[in-house]
C-alpha cells in the first residue's frame, strides 16, 4: 500500500509542477506581449508626431512660397524692383534708377554702377527663388531628421517584435527548454518507475 501512496504522491506533485510551469510561462508570454504592445504604442506615438511636424512644415512651406510666388507677380516695374531688392539681397550700397543724365560739365561725376532696368526684374525673380530653395532645404532636412528617427523607432519594434516572437532573448530560450526538458526527464523517470 505504501509504494501506491507514494506514486499518487509523485503523480500528483508533477501534475502541480507541470501546471505551475505551464502557469508561469503563459504569465511570461502575457508579460512579453505586454511589453511589445507598449513599445508598439510608444513607436506609433512617435510615428503619429513626426508625420504632425512633417504636416506642419509642408503647410508652411506652402504657404511661404505662396507668399514668394505672389511678391514675384507684385513686384514688376523697375521702380518697385529697386524699393524691394534690399529687402532681398544685402548689397554694399542701394541700387538708384538715374532718371537724368549726368551734366556734361560737372567736374568729378560720381561713378556709379548702372543696371539696366530689363535686368532688374530677374535679378529680383533669382532672390526670391533662392528664398524658396532656402524654405525647401530646410523643410527637407527637417524631414529627413524625421524619417531618421521613425526609421530608427521601427527597426527597434521589428527587432523586439522579432525576439518576443522567438520567445524572448536567447538565455530565457535556454532556461525554458531546460525546464522543459527536466520535466520531462523527471516524468519519464516517475513512469519509468511505474512500469517496475
């Protein structure tokens, strides 16, 4: 009667090891999917902020060269050009429209640089198209940062999604098949000793 008492007993401790162990890594594979779905949501907080800044910066860079587009159509006669052009370009000196020329007796006539008028108005175009390659640039580096740092975020999700996935880093793999394996080493024993 004894030797019966004692393999019920046995029978019923591995029945409790094997639940038990079965318990504990059912929690363990909820905690690591936890821990995947909140880096999951942190990565989409991040993605859903950098396409916020690169929506805000295409916005305004639309907008600033809508603003340029339209001072270009604006800003047509010779006149407005050279009130304009300092705004644009900082040059040494302002450039003046000579509207008289000059006397013919006067002793030591200035000497001043004269750009024809029909030079003006691309002169004026180049500086505002070059304010717009500037907008552009900036935008563009401004997203490039951007695809950077999501492109950073989502090999980090693919590479924990990918560890979980095998079952978690390669010492926790170890340790489970090691438990696995003891307990069906210890069953196999305990029905080894059954059948004797």
């Amino acid at each position: 009667m004894l030797p019966k008492y004692w393999i019920h007993l046995a029978e019923l401790a591995i029945a409790i090891v094997l639940s038990l162990a079965v318990y504990f890594s059912w929690r363990a594979d909820q905690r690591d999917r936890a821990q995947l779905a909140a880096e999951l949501a942190a990565t989409k907080q991040l993605l859903a902020a950098a396409d916020v800044r690169q929506h805000d910066r295409d916005t305004q860079l639309a907008q600033t060269l809508a603003t340029l587009a339209a001072e270009k159509r604006t800003i047509v006669t010779p006149a407005q050009i050279v009130r304009e052009l300092p705004s644009q370009i900082s040059l040494p000196s302002p450039i003046v429209l000579q509207s008289t020329p000059a006397l013919p007796n006067s002793p030591a006539p200035k000497a001043n640089a004269v750009i024809p008028a029909e030079d003006l108005k691309p002169l004026y175009d180049f500086a505002i198209d070059c304010k717009a390659c500037q907008s552009k640039l900036t935008a563009a580096q401004s997203d490039l940062t951007d695809e950077r740092a999501k492109t950073t975020a989502l090999t980090h999700e693919r590479d924990d999604a990918l560890r979980i996935a095998r079952g978690g880093s390669a010492w926790r793999r170890i340790g489970r098949a090691a438990k696995w394996f003891l307990i069906g080493a210890a069953a196999g024993a305990i029905a080894a000793k059954t059948a004797h």
